[in-house]
C-alpha cells in the first residue's frame, strides 16, 4: 500500500516542478520515490523526506516546486496530548501505589498491584459515560481501592494528591524548549488531554502553562479522545479550524485516528515523531505525514 501512494506522491512532486526544472532535478526525484517502495524503508512514510523537503526549501527560481505548495497545509496551531507525551510519571505507579497502602495493611507486591491496575483501568466503569468528571475522584478512588484492595478514604487522598503536585511527574526531554521556539515562531497552542482538573495544577507545578494557549481536558468538554468533540475544542479554543492545526500524542487510537475524525492532522509520538525538536522541524517543513503502519 505504501509502494502505491509513494508512487503516487512522487508523480505529484513530478507535476509541481515548474516547467523549465533540470531534467537532472526531475531524475532525482524519481530516483528517490523509486528508493522508497521498497526495502526498510517503506516502513514509514517519514521516509520520503529526502524527496519532499529539499523541494519545498528550493530557493532557485528555476526549480520551485508550484502546485506543491498548494497542495500542501499550512499549521498554525500545535495540539499536544499530555500523560505519555508530555508527561510521564516520575516513578512507577504501582510502587507509588504500593507505598501509600502498605501504611495502612496492604500487602500485595508490586507485579500484583500493577495487574490489577491494568484490569481496573481497562474495564468499563459503569458510573458514568467518561471516566473524568470535575476532579476525576470517584473514578480515581475505584480504580485505587480495586488496586490495592484497600478502602481506606485517607489512604486514597494521599495517593490522589501525590498525583496532584508536578514533582510526580517529569517533561519530555527538550520539550520547554522547543516548546518555547515554537511559540515563538508564531503557532498557537494548546493541551488536549483525557485528564481530570488536576492537570492544570499539574502544568503551573512543572512551569508549562506559559507554554500553552488552551488547555483542554476531558473532564471539563465532557467528552474523551477519540471522540472528536475534545479536538474541536480545542481548535476554537484557538481560533482555528482543524485543518491548520497538528496533533501530538502516543495512542493510535485516541490521538492519531481521534485527531483525524476532527479534521485535524496527527503525528503518533514514538513512532511519526520521537522528541518535540522533532516536531518543532515538521512543522517549520510543513510535512503533515503520520504513521502508515497497520494497527496492531
């Protein structure tokens, strides 16, 4: 599937050269579309950079790409998903779990407790239609209790406060920064999370609201990523329609294809992108490919 829509794009990069391009130039640009239907590469279609960017940064009159540039999208907005991509956890949530309730009797090991988080999480809570609602807690505390199999309210509002405060949480290397320029060079931002109320807490803790020109959670739209609703949100909380805007997030399922079904593009963190530098040069390129890889 790959082979086709190179060789397809490579035909489109052929009828954006301007007339008078170097049959040299055009001969490149075949000869690297060709390079990309097989092999490793063919694994992502990040892949077709080496045929697509030096076009779109060609400066000589000569050999300036023209329907390209009409073809391609021009961001102004940068969506970015918190837990997993931002953020992660500062240590592992089941020693983090395990700590607070061993205070009060829980005697489970740590691969126990993760289990059981595992099954808690991914099991549908009948309470409600979102798992966050307002500060997310009586999600929260099910999930704790069916963890650790302690019901000790006091014991939970530990642990829910521990979750509370920034320092349980470390930034993405280099995200600040290149979060900074990107801000700087013009783009609107914004967080789209499934989080509860805690999240804003959390990102003045870690110095990241500045950072940001919305910040969108589930709990507060009432609605959780994929569902296309949290994404528009956040768009016209930018001012934005979906098609100039990129989301950044690590799930297949809630970010890249929940992104699309709003009209925004997406890139799968880990796997399109790997560092926020990364993103930072996609966007200044404009090259809006994601991940083209089945889902497990």
């Amino acid at each position: 599937m790959l082979a086709s829509r190179v060789g397809g794009f490579s035909q489109l990069l052929l009828s954006s050269l301007a007339p008078s391009a170097t049959l040299t130039a055009a001969t490149r640009v075949l000869d690297s579309a060709a390079a990309l239907t097989s092999g490793p590469s063919c694994r992502s279609f990040a892949a077709a950079e080496p045929v697509w960017d030096p076009l779109w940064r060609q400066t000589e009159p000569l050999l300036q790409p023209t329907n390209l540039r009409e073809f391609q999208p021009r961001f102004k907005g940068l969506l970015v998903d918190a837990a997993g991509t931002l953020l992660s956890p500062s240590e592992p949530a089941a020693e983090v779990y395990l700590r607070y309730a061993r205070k009060y009797g829980c005697d489970l090991s740590p691969l126990e407790v993760l289990q059981r988080f595992r099954a808690a999480y991914n099991t549908p809570w009948g309470q409600s239609t979102i798992r966050y609602v307002g500060d997310g807690r009586p999600f929260w505390r099910h999930i704790v209790f069916q963890s650790t199999g302690c019901c000790s309210d006091e014991m939970f509002e530990e642990l829910y406060d521990h979750y509370a405060r920034g320092d349980s949480y470390k930034v993405a290397p280099g995200a600040i920064e290149a979060l900074r320029r990107i801000r700087d060079a013009g783009y609107k931002t914004a967080v789209v999370s499934n989080f509860d109320t805690r999240l804003w807490r959390i990102l003045a803790d870690l110095r990241l609201s500045d950072l940001f020109d919305a910040v969108v959670v589930s709990a507060e739209v009432q609605a959780e990523k994929p569902n296309p609703v949290i994404f528009e949100a956040a768009c016209a909380a930018l001012g934005l329609p979906p098609e100039q805007c990129v989301h950044v997030g690590d799930d297949r399922r809630n970010d890249l294809y929940g992104a699309r079904d709003s009209g925004c593009f997406a890139w799968l963190w880990g796997q399109d992108v790997f560092t926020f530098a990364e993103v930072e040069r996609r966007l200044a390129t404009r090259n809006y490919f994601d991940s083209l890889t089945e889902a497990p």
